[in-house]
C-alpha cells in the first residue's frame, strides 16, 4: 500500500492543472452555441487527459534522474524516488508505460495534435537530459512546453489559435518560470546547497531574476492586453474588462516570490488565498462573458478595436 501511494505521488496529480493550458482553445475559440461544442468539448478533455499522462511520465523520468539532487532540497527530499519509497526501477518503468500510453492514445486525436504532443514529451525528455543545466534556456524550454499545451489544444478541436494567445502564453510562463528560480534560489543559497541541487543557480543571481521577473511580468500583461484588444478574435470584446483581475494576479505572484513565501506557481496557486480567489473569479468572469456575452454587451460601454470588423451590441 505505501509503495502505491508513494507511485501515484509520483505522478504529482497536483501538477496537472497545469494542463489547464490545453482547455485554453475550447474556451476562447469555442462559441458554446456552436453545433459542435459537445464534440469539442469532449476532444479537448481527451487532450487534457493525455497531457495528464505524458506530464506524469516527464516527472516520474525527472525524479529519476534527480532523485540524488532532490535529497539535498529541504522540501524535494521528500519526494517518492528521493526518500526511497519508491525505487529507480520502478521510477523508469512507471515512466516509460505512461509515455507509450499517452503517446498511443495522442495517435487516436487530429494528426497534428499527435505531432504536437510527442514533441512535448521530446522536449521535456531533452531539458531533463540536458536543457535543464543551460542557464536561461532552462526557463525558456519550460514557457515552451506550456506553449505547446495550448497548440495541441487547439490542435485537438481543430480551431485556429491567436499568435497574441500563443505569445501570451510563453510570456506568462517564463514569468512563472524565473519567480520559481528566484525563490529556489533564495531559499537554497542561505543553506549553500543552491549550485548542488541545480545547477544553473550557479549562473543566476537575485538581482537578475528580480529584473526578469519584471520584464517577463510586463510582458505578459502587454501581450494579454493586446489579444483582447484584437478585433478579430471570436472571444468576447467584453473580456479586457477581466484586465485588473489579471494586474493583481501578475503582482501578487510577483510579491510572495521575491517574499520567499511560496515555493512556486503551483504553490502560489493552490495555498495562496488571494492569488485563488482571484484566479477563480478571474476563471468564472470569463465563463460568464463568453456564455453571456450577448446579453451583458449592451449594457457595458461601447468598445472600438483596431481591426474590429463585429457589430457593436446595443440594447433595447
């Protein structure tokens, strides 16, 4: 029993709701009125699943082969392969069955869907190799594999996706990406263990990461301003009015990082309350506009977008 429990930690489950990325297509490129929104719906799950597995198998394979430097975290240590519970062996195996899995069922979706996700699994097996000791590189192989979770989404449904959406994504990602070396430094630097368990630290300093974390922080707020602000988007015209939501939840993040409060963006997350609540309004406001849109529009102010080619809604 403590070997299963241990193996299915393995998979970090709280981890994939980092795969909401995928959903990201089915929700800003799918009228719910559409003939074939259940159908959509239903594919776009099924890709959810599957990144759901290869994400799995890409940690079980880090934990693997990390497991020696993960002993060394104060807080890693405790993870399946790093404290013993679970054995390299079993590790690899757990590893390489969900590849196969997920990478079979990926063939049952849209070819290039199919393409797509095997290149997320090529790409993570590469920064486990070796991406993850190339300093920068590190974060930017990271903000790629999120940009590929919203094009195999896309690519699921089979709808076309925004460039601002994609562009977005890889900005808000390497944002994430360098507040959690920001804070695994500051953390690790103090016990001077920081360069043994990874070692592009080595090459970071607080003060650089501060200012990426700035720059890749404005980024991407610009960018997502810059995708409701494009007219010919099928979401609604009414989403730029979810932008403080979205302000708040870049400089929230941003402040218990740099405070060393969270370890993380998953932490930040799921244990952050201000940061949750906001996520979750920001999540259920956008639902609404894009499920009411019709009936909201006439009674919010009348906006112009460069590009808009829509009909303005006016009330009655």
């Amino acid at each position: 029993m403590r070997t299963l429990i241990a193996s299915i930690q393995l998979l970090r489950p709280a981890q994939w709701v980092k795969n909401v990325f995928v959903l990201a297509a089915l929700v800003f490129g799918v009228k719910p009125t559409s003939p074939n929104a259940l159908e959509a719906l239903w594919a776009a799950l099924e890709a959810f699943g599957i990144f759901c597995m290869l994400s799995s198998s890409v940690y079980a394979f880090n934990d693997l082969m990390d497991y020696r430097e993960d002993a060394l975290h104060p807080t890693k240590r405790n993870r399946p392969v790093a404290s013993g519970a679970v054995s390299p062996m079993l590790a690899g195996v757990i590893a390489i069955g969900l590849a196969s899995l997920g990478s079979f069922a990926a063939l049952q979706l849209p070819r290039g869907f199919a393409l797509t996700a095997v290149s997320y699994l090529v790409l993570n097996l590469f920064y486990s190799l070796a991406g993850k000791r190339m300093v920068l590189l590190d974060v930017i192989i990271i903000a790629i594999g999120f940009v590929l979770r919203a094009l195999a989404g896309a690519q699921a449904i089979q709808v076309p996706v925004s460039a601002w959406l994609v562009v977005c994504t890889f900005t808000l990602c390497l944002f994430l990406g360098f507040g959690k070396r920001r804070c695994e430094l500051a953390v690790l630097e103090a016990g001077g263990t920081a360069t043994k368990h990874r070692a592009t630290l080595s090459s970071y300093t607080l003060e650089i990461l501060t200012q990426l974390l700035s720059v890749s922080g404005a980024m991407a707020v610009i960018t997502f301003l810059l995708y409701t602000l494009d007219g010919s988007n099928p979401t609604p015209r009414t989403l730029v009015f979810t932008t403080p939501l979205v302000f708040f939840a870049i400089f929230r993040y941003a402040l218990v990082i740099t405070r060393g409060q969270r370890t993380g963006p998953t932490d930040v997350l799921i244990r952050d309350r201000p940061f949750l609540v906001v996520a979750v309004v920001w999540a259920m406001l956008t639902v609404g506009l894009i499920l009411f849109d019709k009936q909201i529009s006439p009674y919010l102010p009348n906006l112009r977008y460069p590009g808009d080619t829509r009909q303005a809604v006016t009330a009655e």
